[in-house]
C-alpha cells in the first residue's frame, strides 16, 4: 500500500496544475451572471487540514447565451457542517466566466465573486 501514496501526490499536484492553467486562460474570457439552482455540501475527505474545517460547498448554476442555457458548479474553501448548512441558501448571483469557442467551458473566478457570503475555490 505504500506504493500508493506517491501516485495520489502526483496525481492531486497534476489536478491542480489543469486548475491553475484553466484559470490562467479564463482570466481573458467573457463574463455573464448565473444563477444558482442547486447547493449541496459535501465533506472535504482526505484533503481537510483540520477536524473543524470537513466539508465544502457546491453550487450548481446556469445562464442564457445567445438564447442557450449553459450550467456548471463551484466550489467553496473547506469550512465546518454547521457554517456550510447556514450559507448554502438563497440565490445570489454567481459571475461566470466561459469560453466564447465553446461556452460549455466555464470557470467561475474568486475574484468576480468577492460578494458572495463564502468564499470559493477558483477553478
């Protein structure tokens, strides 16, 4: 089993090398305002850096383009049950970011998002 811990590095440092680099690329991409349809809040699993800090919140959103609907999720830093069940409510608008070539490509940025009651993961 020791084998395996070695492949998990590589694979979460990959992982977050493509989240870097399709952040990176968003940053010139066009921006429209989705709306929230969905909240979830899941645990963090083996990446929580502290017993208080064990679950995440996921957004599922959508907007119209040019009369199509395109949808996506975000995520929020880790943070405790009890903080996620209280801000996983309502429907504050979420600015997105999406490729013109291909607008099922969408990033949603930290730094578009600074009125949200909870801070997000960009990516």
């Amino acid at each position: 089993m020791a084998g395996i811990f070695p492949i998990d590095s590589i694979r979460r440092r990959l992982r977050e090398s493509a989240r870097t680099k399709r952040v990176q690329l968003a940053t010139a991409w066009p921006q429209a305002e989705a709306e929230i349809n969905s909240w979830k809040i899941l645990p963090v699993g083996e990446d929580a850096e502290s017993f208080s800090q064990s679950d995440f919140i996921e957004a599922g959103f959508s907007f119209v383009l040019d009369g199509e609907y395109y949808g996506g999720y975000m995520r929020s830093v880790a943070m405790g049950r009890k903080e996620a069940e209280k801000l996983a409510v309502g429907g504050p608008p979420v600015n997105v970011r999406y490729n013109l070539a291909n607008p099922d490509q969408v990033v949603v940025l930290s730094e578009d998002n600074a009125s949200l009651p909870f801070a997000i993961v960009s990516g």
